[in-house]
C-alpha cells in the first residue's frame, strides 16, 4: 500500500444556476493575459450541448485519454511513445482555434473617436489574433441555456449514443450546467503524453501542475487530455492549465472558483487513496466497472492501518484528520452520491459531480403533481429514461444504476426534509427505502443544503514552518525586487520569472495599457477597460492633461 | 584574410553558439520553446512542417557523416568513392529536396497566413534568413558541385570536412577551406552565422529533442521544492532585509 493524499473537488450540480461567476473570478485571476484570451481553466457548459472545446468529448475523434489494448494493457489512445514522437512535428488531433473560438475585442476607438454625425457610430469586433475585422460565430459558452440548440445540440458527442431520438421542442427538452475544470487525475494522460516531462503531480496534493520552464512547447497534452483541460498559450508557446488555485489550497482557502459561487455547490478537501492500485483500476476491462474501481482506490482515513501506513508516507497528522473530516470522501464514499465525470476515459479523474435531479422534478413540476411526493418522484426517475440516460453517459460510462441510485437519494431526501420542515414526523421508510438510516439521510442533508463555509471547505495548509516561502504569503521579498515588465526579445514573457501574484498585477497593468489587437505595437491610447478594476486610471484612458485648449 | 574567414570567424560564432546557449538556459528558460503557430494554422503546418523536420533531420545525418568520418575509415572497411559518393549523393537529395519543399511551404505559410506572420518576431525572420541562404548553398553544392560538376570534381571529404575536423581539434588549417570552391566557403560562413544567432532564436528548441520521453515513467511525480516555493530561493538568515 501506497498512501497518497489528493485534493478534490465535488460540484452538486442540482445548485449550479448557470451565472458564470466562476470563470470570470478565474479568468481575472489566472488568464487574463495576452495569449490567453481563449483560455477557460474554468468553463460552464449547458448540457445537453457541445461544450468547449466543441464536442470535446468525441474520443473516436479526439483520441484523448487512454484505452486498453487487446492484451489488455492500459495505453494511450492517441498512440503510444514512439507515435507521440513520430507525429510532434505536426499534431494530428490538435484542436484548431476555431474550436475554441477566435477570441476578439472591439475597436472602441471608432467610437470615442467620432465625430458628430447622423448615424450611430459601430464599433465593429476585432479578431485578437489576426487583428482583422472578424465575425463572431462561436465562443465558449455560445449554446447557453440551450441558445440554438436545435441547430446545434444534436452534435452533442453524449446525445448521440442515447438510441432514442431527443427532440429539443421545448415542452420535451431538459437542460442543466456542467462547470468544469482539470481533473486533476489520479492517472493524467496529459502529463503520459508530454514529451518533456513538465507536467506532474505534486506528491504532496495530487494537483496536476505544468512546469513553465521546463515545457517546450510541443502540444501533445492538449491533444492527449480527454477533456481538453490544457490549452496552448499561443503567445508564450507554452501549455497552461487549471492550477487548483495552489497558492491558496496551500494556505487553506478555496480555489477561486469554489469561493466565489454564489450557489455555493462546490466542495473541496482531501482524500487518501492507493498509488499502487491506481493502474491496475484504470484498466479495468469494462468500462461500467471503471466507477467502482475508482472508489476501491480511495482508502478509509477512518482504517487504523491506512492511518499508519499514511505516516510512514510522511502525511501530517492534521492532513490525515482533514482526510477524516473531508467532505468529499463523505460525498463519494458514504453517501455514494457523488460521480466522477467519464470515468471511461480512465484517467481515473477527481472533480466528481452529483447528478442533478431537476431535469426530473421539472417535469414532474409540470404535470401539476407533486414534485416532493416520494412515489411521483420515484416513478418519474423510472420513467424519464432520456435525461437518466444522459447522466449516465456523463458520469458512469453509460451504466444507468448507479446514477438511477444516486437520483433515488436525492428525491428521497427532499421527501424526508419535507416532513421535517412543514412539522410532521418524519417516515423513517423513506430513508430505508434507498437503503440509508434516518440520521445519515438528516447528516447528508445538512452536508448538500446548509454546510457552512469550513464544513465545505476542509483544506488542511501546508505546514507553518514553510508557510513563509509560499507563493500567496510571499514574505520573502518586496515587488520592488522584481524588475519592471518583460523582455520581450525572445517572444512574449521570455526572461526570469516573477512570482503569481506580482505577475498577475504587472501583466493586468500591462494589459491595460497596450492592449493592441494582435501584436504589440501601437499601445499608445487603447485601454481594455474590461480589466480595469476602478483603481486609478491607466495611461491613455484620459487625455494627458494640458493639452486642452 | 583566409584565416579571419575560416579561423577566427568560426571560433567566434562557436563561442557565441556555446555561451549563449549557457547563458540562454540560465536566464531564459521560459522562453526555450517551439513556439509552435500550430493553433493557427494547420492545413499548410501538416504538410510543410514534417517534410521540413524530418528532411532535416536526413540533411544533419548526413553532415555529421561526411564531415567526422575520415575518408581512410570507409575505405577501410571497403567502401569505394563511388559507392560513398552515389550513397551520399542519392540521400543527400532525398532529405535535401523534402528539406526545401517543406521550407518553401513553411516560409509560404508563414508569409501568408495573417496570424502567424503576426507572431512572428524579428529574430525569426533574421534566422530564417539565414537558415534559407544556408539550404540553398548546400544545395547548389550538392546538386551543382557533385552531380552537374559545373566547377570540376570537388571532394570535400579531402578538404572541407579535413578543416572541419582541424577545426574542432583546435588545430585549425584555413587553406583547405581557401581551396574549397566558393560554394563551400560560403555555405559554411552562412552556417557559422546562424550558429552565432541559433541560441538567441527559437532553433533552441532543436536541443530539448524529448528523447527522454521513449524511457521514463508515464506519470511524473514530484516534491514540492520547499527550497524554492517561489519563484525566489528563500534568503539566507543572515541576508540583510529589504
């Protein structure tokens, strides 16, 4: 036994509202940099829908992640180590950018520049990258809230192995969002398919993380990561990706996205798992079995033995009652109501989601009945095979069970807290009915609905006596140290690095201020108000001052 | 005059080469990469972009062949002139005519194609000057001096590659390099000059060839450097403050 400890997130689903918050409180924080315009370390998604990039999730087509050949060993599906090498010159399944979107900014210019005439002035969008007059066609979350769907939804990679037809009319459509951001897996194929070694797992927490100096530029992970969570900076020519907020993770706050979201769903803390069985689970031969073979993995923090030989891996005490206490080993392993999102592609991920049941109480809501009565609920799980298919292809390699349980707990949850809340006494056959006792329904019911920020939040910090060299504390040296701005002679960004922080102000000043189309030329007199945070005012936003007449 | 053009010139470049690619590693590794355009651009990068590299990796086989291998040792193991010459000639050509084709596609490509000739930057276009009079020459060579013989028979395994090969022995002999013909000479002058500029351009990526990838583990793990959480070493207690 191996005992490795992983930070990991879980989203419920059922609270997601779809606002957005966190990729925008991401993308402030993370990728809002030149080069960076089109990358999403968090996205939302509509489902159904084509997601981003678009259809993503088509592996026939994309070859990301790993499958398991004839002898049955685990290999990558877009080919194994000499192919990778054979093909570096030019990738194959490189997503174009037109898979993402060509990202764009308008030429506000044309408009506070215009003179007094009869039409409105327009300002017409620009494309970021070739700096032309574009038209935007497509962007990271252009199917929103199933916009155009009928035109486009049907491509939806999981909408086409469902047999039935859906019709999106919209009596009969079902829709709910899907947040994402790296796995962080257990068995990361992005990092198998580098061909520099610069992507690894951190033994302390698991999080995936590139190594910016050591990454050459070579793009075989954004084309090996089934869930297109690297993405190519196309500035720097180096791969970026969703970081888990480490520099906070490693202090005890949330990442960024978990902190801002106002529907409060998502769940971060720690679980123990097995390194040794992690391969030996990614290649298990049928893909339904891959959901359970993840969880054998996981190990009980509770289990004396997993105790000690947690120790003897050299984790802390406190990271081992942070383990005990972790919301997500709750989530996944007592409660069983949390699912891992394609578990087929066997990388063996760990954000896990919990399915939501509101495409179902929808319709029930619909037909007049009541939407909290266990029976009509029950029955409708039953029979709303199309929207229970469609989870199942999302988080259990098609395999309806496990979702058709997890579906069963939540409804028998709203059931139970229903008699609760309007005073009646509570029927003890509800919980019985989906195999739980009353207090763990009443436990898991407080852990979904009302958890408070440390219940949701079990991050234990990286030990003091380090804590004053991490990246957020950063007590080791003033700004001032750092040298002004980049040089620029070897391509964007070349030079001696600065740290996260520093860099992010130092670029936003940047940004704001020579925000030219394509390249860097001309940066006199454009501003990007969108970074602007209201502090200051950034050269070229208001004329230099005398020069009034 | 020789001997500033096939002595102290090359030295020169060849410090440059050597230090600068020092120098580069140590201060600028976040700038030590492809900077691929591929994001951009596909259509044309498929074709091009392997004939180019693999052409190329042909053309550099068969330098290192013809310049470090002393004639006296293929004829030691009983490999005739001809034999060598219509070996060299023939692989010469292949990896030479793919090596063209896929540059005059890239560089096609490279002008054309909005965004990527937007992120191009000076230096690139310095160095693929360089790099396209340095292909050309060496195919005049090749297809001129050995297999059209406008200037007469030249074998260079009994001059350039005898200077070259004095060269890195630090014995340099320039006359051999004086009597080569004028294609040679200035095949290997525009050579030495972009060795000079190689590691200040994006050819640095030619020594991160990823051959380790073939032997070490799929998954890489590695330990928070407590030394360096940072980006900065921690002080030493001693260091005085601010």
């Amino acid at each position: 036994m191996k005992v490795m400890a992983q930070m990991a997130m879980v989203m419920n689903l059922d609270k997601c509202i779809g606002c957005h918050t966190c990729s925008v409180t991401c993308k402030q924080a993370w990728t809002n940099r030149s080069g960076t315009e089109y990358i999403w370390f968090n996205n939302v998604e509509t489902r159904p829908g084509l997601g981003y990039p678009r259809t993503y999730e088509d592996q026939e087509k994309w070859k990301g992640g790993w499958e398991v050949n004839k002898r049955g060993r685990l290999k990558l599906k877009g080919g194994g180590r000499l192919k990778n090498l054979a093909t570096i010159f030019s990738n194959p399944k490189l997503p174009s950018i037109g898979e993402y979107y060509e990202p764009w900014t308008y030429d506000y210019s044309t408009l506070t520049d215009a003179p007094a005439q009869e039409h409105t002035p327009v300002a017409r969008p620009k494309s970021l990258i070739s700096g032309k007059n574009m038209k935007i066609e497509w962007s990271a979350n252009w199917d929103d809230d199933l916009g155009g769907s009928t035109e486009t939804a049907h491509r939806d990679p999981m909408l086409a192995k469902i047999a039935e037809k859906v019709k999106f009319e919209f009596e009969q459509t079902f829709m709910f969002y899907l947040p994402r951001i790296c796995e962080h897996c257990l068995n990361p194929s992005c990092a198998a398919s580098c061909p520099s070694g610069a992507i690894y797992k951190r033994e302390e927490d698991g999080i995936v993380l590139v190594d910016q100096d050591k990454c050459r530029g070579w793009r075989k992970c954004v084309s090996g990561c089934p869930y297109k969570k690297i993405y190519f900076n196309h500035r720097t020519g180096k791969a970026e990706k969703c970081t888990f907020c480490f520099p906070r993770i490693e202090v005890g706050l949330p990442t960024v996205c978990a902190e801002t979201c106002v529907g409060r769903l998502r769940y971060i803390g720690l679980m123990l798992y097995d390194a040794d069985k992690v391969l030996e689970a990614a290649s298990t031969e049928d893909d339904h079995g891959l959901y359970e073979a993840q969880r054998d993995v996981f190990l009980d923090p509770f289990d004396p033995d997993v105790m000690r030989e947690a120790e003897k891996a050299g984790i802390a005490r406190d990271w081992i009652d942070a383990a005990q206490r972790s919301p997500i080993y709750a989530l996944i392993n007592t409660y069983k109501v949390a699912l891992p999102l394609h578990p087929e592609y066997r990388t063996m991920p760990m954000v896990w989601y919990i399915p939501p049941l509101s495409p179902v109480v929808d319709v029930v809501q619909e037909t007049g009945e009541d939407a909290e009565d266990k029976g009509n609920l029950f029955a409708a799980i039953d029979a709303l095979r199309i929207p229970v298919e469609y989870l199942a292809e999302l988080f259990t390699a098609g395999e309806v069970e496990p979702v058709d349980a997890v579906l069963k707990k939540l409804a028998a949850m709203r059931c139970y807290m229903r008699d609760i809340n309007m005073g009646r006494d509570p029927d003890a056959s509800i919980p019985a009915a989906v195999g739980m006792t009353e207090e763990e329904m009443y436990d898991m019911y407080r852990l979904l609905a009302i958890a408070k920020y440390e219940d949701r939040y079990v991050i234990p910090p990286t030990h003091a006596e380090q804590a004053h060299s991490l990246e957020e504390l950063s007590t080791e040296c003033s700004v001032s140290e750092y040298g002004g701005g980049q040089q620029d002679l070897f391509g964007e960004g070349s030079g001696v690095p600065t740290p996260i922080a520093v860099e992010n102000f130092q670029m936003l000043q940047d940004r704001q201020t020579s925000d030219s189309l394509a390249g860097p030329e001309n940066k006199e007199g454009r501003v990007n108000l969108l970074n602007w945070d209201g502090k200051g005012s950034p050269p070229g936003m208001f004329p230099p001052k005398g020069s009034d007449s | 005059m020789n001997d500033f053009l096939f002595v102290v010139f090359p030295y020169i470049c060849l410090t440059t080469f050597v230090v600068g690619h020092l120098w580069r590693y140590r201060y600028d590794k976040f700038g030590w990469t492809t900077r691929s355009s591929q994001l951009y651009e596909n259509r044309l990068l498929r074709i091009g972009s392997p004939l180019f590299h693999f052409g190329m990796l042909g053309v550099v086989g068969g330098h290192v062949f013809g310049l470090l291998i002393p004639q006296s040792w293929t004829d030691a193991v009983g490999i005739s002139e001809h034999a060598y010459h219509v070996a060299a000639v023939g692989g010469g050509l292949l990896a030479g005519i793919a090596t063209v084709v896929g540059l005059a596609i890239l560089v096609y490509r490279r002008r054309t194609v909005g965004p990527v000739f937007s992120a191009t930057t000076v230096m690139d276009k310095v160095m693929y000057a360089f790099l396209i009079v340095a292909i050309v020459l060496g195919m005049w060579n090749t297809v001129a001096g050995s297999i059209l013989t406008l200037g007469g028979e030249y074998n260079y395994r009994e001059g350039v590659s005898v200077w070259f090969r004095s060269f890195l022995a630090f014995q340099p002999d320039a006359s051999l390099m004086a009597d080569a013909p004028l294609g040679f000479q200035l095949h290997a002058l525009v050579a030495f000059g972009l060795f000079a500029l190689w590691p200040f351009t994006r050819l640095v990526h030619v020594f991160s060839a990823p051959l380790g990838y073939l032997t070490r583990p799929y998954i890489v793990y590695r330990k928070r450097d407590d030394t360096q959480l940072g980006s900065h070493r921690p002080r030493r207690g001693w260091d005085r403050v601010g």
